[in-house]
C-alpha cells in the first residue's frame, strides 16, 4: 500500500487498564526489593471502588498487599470518592497461593544463588520491529498517542487543566505516504472530568494544553 491511514491508542494511568498493570508491577517490585529469588505471579482486577490481586507468589519476605494497592491508587490520583475511587475507601481483596509445585519444579534449585541453569514454569514469545519513525524506534501513531495520554497525566497532576480526573485514552490516526508518516488525520481524545465543566471548556483546555504541546504543526 502506497497510500493509507495508521491508528493507534493509549490509555492514561487512571484508565482500568493501566491500574491493574501499575499495581501487579508494584506488588512485584515490593517483592524482589527484598527477595532477589521470589516468584511473582500476580493479576489484578479493578471495578468501581474495587480491586482484586490474584495469583501465586512465593517469596520470603513480607509485602502488605494492601497497602501497596492503595500506594498505587493515591498515586494515580484516585483519592476523593466523588471520583467513584477512592485509595482510602476502595475495598481491597486479595487471593494469593504459593506458586504451584508442578510450575514451581521447573526453577527449584536453581534459582539466582546458584550457577546451575534458571529455568521458566512460563513462557511467552514477543515479537515486533523495529523504525526510524521517533527517536523511541517505535511506529509514530503509537508514540503521539502515549505522549498525548502522559501530557494528560502532566496537565492534571501540576493542576494546570484543575478539572480533569485520572481515566482517559487517546486515538491517533497518521497518514502514511510511500511507507512514511506525512500527516495527522484524526485525534480523539477521552478524558474523565469534573461534572460541571462545560464541552467547550474541556476541548479549549485539552486542544491549547495537550494536543498542541504534542502534535507537531508540520504534521497537522
């Protein structure tokens, strides 16, 4: 194809989403601050006013689970239930076993103590490429649609946009040319807000303080 649009999405810390992988990414980090060879396998799931760890952990250390979840949540910016969340009322369960011995035979012995060979109970294959189109080497509709949610993030947590809230998501459609990126055909922002903003002042704040901050104007 000579010719063709290209769209990506990204979501933005208070987005559902993005809860649950910052909270399984903090239990695990929690953990191997202390025990080098513990073995994490942890799920998180997240509803209004809800959030659940689930998995199979084994480690020697000591991780209030709770307390981790509810760091996590206050970060984001959850922290009045008016929100619908709140790190201070958001109930908090958790369900978490040992790893399972038939998993836990395949790394028993061998783990990062020891010169012998690590192995893996799981394993999961990745694959993508590599391009010239950011600095980041990743595909540009990709990378404006996780700048735009990070400015998101930025504008709220300095109050400079004092209305907006922690969930959104960004879309952004480019236009490719002879397989190179030559315009912006489309960006569609979503963002939690206050109940009392108007539409014109939500699309004023996140045109002047987010998109173009963002979007360069040679591609608009």
């Amino acid at each position: 194809m000579a010719d063709f649009l290209f769209t990506s999405e990204s979501v933005t810390e208070g987005h559902p989403d993005k809860i649950c992988d910052q909270v399984s990414d903090a239990i695990l980090d929690a953990i191997i601050t202390d025990d080098k060879a513990g073995r994490v396998a942890c799920e998180t799931l997240v509803k209004t006013g809800f959030v659940l760890i689930a998995g199979e952990i084994t480690t020697s250390t000591y991780v209030d689970m709770p307390g981790v979840v509810r760091g996590v949540v206050k970060d984001i910016g959850y922290t009045d239930s008016a929100m619908g969340f709140d790190y201070a009322t958001c109930a908090v369960m958790t369900a978490i076993e040992h790893q399972s011995q038939d998993i836990a035979q395949g790394v028993e012995g061998r783990g990062i103590y020891t010169k012998k060979e690590q192995g893996a109970g799981d394993q999961g294959l990745m694959f993508g490429y590599a391009c010239n189109q950011t600095q980041e080497l990743m595909p540009l509709p990709i990378m404006l649609a996780h700048q735009l949610t990070q400015r998101l993030a930025e504008v709220r947590k300095s109050h400079k946009v004092d209305f907006l809230r922690p969930d959104g998501k960004s879309q952004v459609t480019v236009r490719y040319l002879n397989d190179a990126p030559v315009a912006v055909d489309a960006v569609v922002i979503s963002t939690q807000h206050s109940p009392d903003v108007r539409y014109h002042q939500l699309r004023e704040a996140v045109m002047e303080e987010v998109v173009e901050h963002v979007i360069p104007s040679k591609l608009i």
